[in-house]
C-alpha cells in the first residue's frame, strides 16, 4: 500500500533555532499534502495544505512565516518550524494520498520538543 | 469551514461487549468520512471510511453508518478485544479536499 515516510521521527531543539520536518510518498506521487499538528491527548489540527509547484495554503491562525512549508517535488514535502519556542513542541504529522489508493495515509509523525 | 464534534470522549467496554462511537459534522458539502485508530506515539491509521452515497458499510467486526440527514455518522466496533484499546477519531472531507478531524475517543477494552 502506499507509504509515506517522515523523518525525523524525534527532535529537541534550543529556543530561536530552526527545524525542517520531511515528508516523502514512497512509490505513489503526491501532489497534495497535508500537515496536522497534535498536542498530547488531542486531536490532528489542520496546519496547513501542501501543493506540489505552488504556495501553501494556511489554516486560520496558523503563521505562514513560522511554519514555511515546501513541495518541490511530487514526492516530497516539508515542514519548517522558524525560530522554534517552547509552545511550539508538538507531535507534528502529514498525510498524503495516493490516487490509486483510497484513504489518506500519515506519515509516523514528528516529536517535536523545544527547550 | 466544518466543525467535527465526536463523542464520547472515552469509553471503557469489557472484552467481547460492543462500542459505539458517534460524530456529527456541520458542513452538508462533506461526503467522504473516514475513521482512524491512533495507538499512543503512532501514526494514525485508516480502519474504515465510508461516503456519502452509502448509508452503513461493514468490514468484520467494525461497522460505520452515515445519516446525511441528520449529519451524524458512528463507528461500531462488536465482540471487542483488548488490542482494540486505542484513539479513535473520525474525520469528514469534501472530495477528499481538508480532513477536519474529531476530538478522539479514547477507548480502553478491559480483559
């Protein structure tokens, strides 16, 4: 079935400094992504839609100069969370599907921990 | 935009009984609802959907209905096991467009 692989799976980070969180669709092309972000005990929060060749769209309240998002390729997505703070710690996840598949597929997720 | 709303927010059965978990969404354009059990520090995973031209689709021992009219769709899960103890969450998408996901269930199966 399709598989899309994230990585890292964990990261801890200082304060200011910045991470990039990769998505990859193995053996399907992806031309939408999807970023979900999820605090302990609760639910995938829509960040933001990925679109292979063009810009992300955001959801509300999310800042699009914080969490930059790239998809230069079909099979490739990422995340960058700028100048990371504490709040930012999180269990970051994407989701992908592939057309021939039905359903979404998440990536294994990324701990997040800032300190 | 759509609002999920799942409940309950946990629910404890004993092995062998039956649980139900229900959703309703907000947003009449939706038509495509999957539901995905999370176990702690994984991934989420696809374990049955169903669209909006069905009405109730079935895959051993876990069922989902849908009633469009009333926006509300439940997940049944018969004859639980404990490796059945999981988060449960629901999600409604429009043409597979944005998944607006439920607040989870938490559902533990005790032996």
């Amino acid at each position: 079935g399709a598989v899309v692989s994230q990585h890292p799976s964990w990261v801890i980070c200082k304060s200011g400094t910045s991470v990039k969180i990769e998505c990859r669709s193995l053996d399907f092309q992806a031309t939408t992504m999807f970023w979900y972000r999820q605090f302990p005990k609760q639910s995938l929060m829509l960040m933001a839609t990925s679109n292979e060749g063009s810009k992300a769209t955001y959801e509300q309240g999310v800042e699009k100069d914080k969490f930059l998002i790239n998809h230069a390729s079909l099979t490739l997505s990422t995340l960058t969370v700028t100048s990371a703070h504490p709040e930012d710690s999180s269990f970051y996840i994407c989701s992908a599907r592939d057309r021939g598949a039905y359903g979404y597929t998440f990536g294994s997720g990324t701990r997040l921990t800032v300190v | 935009g759509e609002n999920v709303e799942q409940h309950p927010s946990t629910l404890s059965v004993q092995e062998g009984d039956s649980a139900v978990i229900k959703c309703t969404y907000s947003d009449s354009a939706s038509n495509y609802f999957p539901w995905y059990k999370q176990e702690l520090g994984k991934r989420p995973q696809l374990i049955i959907d169903i669209r909006s031209n069905v009405g109730e689709k079935k895959d051993q021992r876990i069922a989902v209905t849908l009633n469009k009219t009333a926006k509300h769709f439940s997940l049944h899960i018969t004859e639980t096991q404990p490796e059945d103890s999981a988060v449960y969450f629901c999600a409604a998408s429009n043409n597979f467009n944005k998944f607006y996901f439920g607040s989870g269930t938490k559902l533990n199966v005790k032996p």
